[in-house]
C-alpha cells in the first residue's frame, strides 16, 4: 500500500503478518477491502494489491494477518483489558 509498510514475523509455531496501516481492521483482510491513503493515479490498484496479497496470508495455514487498529481484534483488545 503507498506509503504503508507490513513486516512479517516467523516463529517457530506460526508466522504473524504485522499489517501496519496497510489493514486498520480484519474485516480489510477479511473482505479485501482497502484502507489508508492511495496517493497517486495507481495508488488504488496498488492498495487492492496490498490487501489482495494480505488476504491471501491471511487464509493460509500457520499464518495470521494482524491488522494494525481494530480495538476488536483479540490480541489488541487483550492488551487493552490488561493495562
């Protein structure tokens, strides 16, 4: 996604997909739905790529996309209910 960066973390168990800002929610991975800025003529092609390809991690087995703001998603809102 223009602009935008995701890092991937491979563990010995599962390989986690730091979305950035590329995913804000799941439901962007989830329904490949594009978020954060398309600067650019090709801006949003590129971001329906990013999301396309994050989506693809996504529904693969030992991988898990983590978007980058969804208070909903259970390793952020775990975070939040222990603070």
């Amino acid at each position: 996604t223009p602009g935008h960066q995701s890092f991937v973390v491979e563990l010995p168990e599962r390989t986690v997909v730091l979305a950035g800002d590329a995913a804000d929610l799941l439901g962007n991975v989830e329904h490949e739905v594009r978020c954060g800025s398309t600067i650019g003529a090709d801006g949003p092609a590129r971001a329906d790529r990013a999301v396309a390809r994050l989506a693809a991690l996504h529904r693969t087995h030992g991988t898990e996309v983590w978007p980058a703001h969804d208070p909903e998603f259970p390793v952020w809102s775990a975070v939040v209910r222990s603070r």
